[in-house]
C-alpha cells in the first residue's frame, strides 16, 4: 500500500472515530441515568451498554461505507 493511500485510510479511520465520539459517546454515558429513571435493573442496564458499545460502531462503520459509495456516484448519474 502506497504512502498515500495509507494516510488516506488513517484519515477516514479518524473521522470514523470522532464521528463516533461526539455522537455516540453522549448517549452511552447517559444510558445509565435514563435507564434507572425508567426503573432498569443494573444487569439490563449492563447489557444495554454493551448492546450499544458493540452496535453502534458497526452501524458508524456502515454509515461511512453509504457515504463514500454515494460520494463515488455523484457525478456519474447527475
């Protein structure tokens, strides 16, 4: 892989994660408050929080793949 395309992909690898960051890291320290305000147990809670840890990178991923793939074909249709 050229030195170019390795910056390329460090690039998109830290817009991935600061995307994930500022977005989700919010709703994951909140997740505990909102879960004993509705009366969670601490086990659903915990299992709530990994839900989330495991998911939502994988959909930060998914959503930056549609991106890139949407950025691809905008001037070949329009």
């Amino acid at each position: 892989m050229a030195a170019g395309a390795r910056a390329a992909a460090l690039l998109a690898g830290l817009k991935i994660a600061s995307h994930w960051l500022l977005a989700t890291l919010p709703l994951l320290l909140a997740t505990p408050l909102l879960g004993w305000q509705y009366g969670l147990s601490n086990e659903v809670i915990g299992v709530l929080l990994v839900s989330l840890l495991l998911g939502t990178p994988s959909l930060s991923l998914l959503a930056a793949l549609g991106a890139a793939l949407t950025l691809g074909l905008r001037g070949r249709y329009c």
